[in-house]
C-alpha cells in the first residue's frame, strides 16, 4: 500500500465501531525500514497511533482495539517525528553522493508495516537500500555498477 493512498485513513476501533481518528502522516525508522507509528488527527487523547496498537490496517481503513491506544508519542517515536523525519517530497541521494530524485511516495506492507519501496520520481527503490532520512535529504546506499 502507498502513504498516499493510506493517508486521511479513518481509524476505526474495533470495541466501539466509532471513528477515532484520521491518519495524517507516518512515522518511519530507517534503521528497521519500518513504519513505527501513525500521525494522528482529530483525537483529543493523542496524536500518535503506535504500529504495534494497530490491529488491521485495511483498503478503507485502520482498526484498532481500543479508542486509549492513540496517545502522545514516547520519546524513541518522537525523535522520528517531524518535518526533519519526514519521507515524501525529500531529496534522495545516494551513499555515493549522487541526486537520484524526489521522494514522490513510500509503498509498505500493510500488514507488518515494513518498507516495500521508495518511489525516487515514481520510479521504485527497493527499501533494502535505505540508509536515513534526514532534514536535507534520504539517503539510499548506491547500486553497484553493473560489470
């Protein structure tokens, strides 16, 4: 699934059938290659949805056990968060120093939350390459010429 596609998700929880919250943003840890958690919007208890409190993460939807699993963010998902953690629109460089592009969106694994690809001006880099995301840019390890 795409972060564009994902993003204004309603969060649903599963014990009350209400609507929660709305995803606004991702948090990702370039070190797992991960989403860790879900900016949130329009909840008055939190503004962050810990990936390990979602409980489906659907097409139309994200459904959580419980309305109490959005709160504020500890201080290891808070350190991720930000403009200056932010993925989509940064500059992609490679290890090499080399401009690949923009980030124009993220594909992950609904499921786990793992990264699947950067998409580099549309085009898919395979999220085993990422190596951090910074205030300037995200930087992905180059590929090895081809001999």
């Amino acid at each position: 699934m795409l972060f564009s596609q994902a993003r204004k998700h309603k969060i649903v929880s599963t014990t009350s059938a209400e609507t929660v919250g709305r995803v606004s943003g991702f948090v990702v840890d370039p070190a797992t290659r991960a989403v860790v958690a879900l900016e949130v919007k329009k909840n008055k208890e939190g503004d962050t949805l810990a990936w390990r409190d979602v409980a489906g993460f659907g097409p139309d939807a994200v459904t959580v056990g419980s309305p109490g699993s959005i709160r504020h963010a500890d201080d290891e998902v808070a350190a991720l968060q930000g403009k200056k953690h932010a993925v989509l629109g940064k500059q992609v460089l490679s290890s090499d120093g080399d401009r690949l592009g923009e980030v124009t969106d993220v594909d992950f694994d609904p499921e786990t939350g793992r990264l699947v690809s950067v998409l580099v001006d549309k085009n898919p880099v395979d999220a085993a390459r990422l190596l951090g995301v910074g205030s300037f840019a995200v930087v992905v390890r180059a590929q090895a010429a081809v001999a």
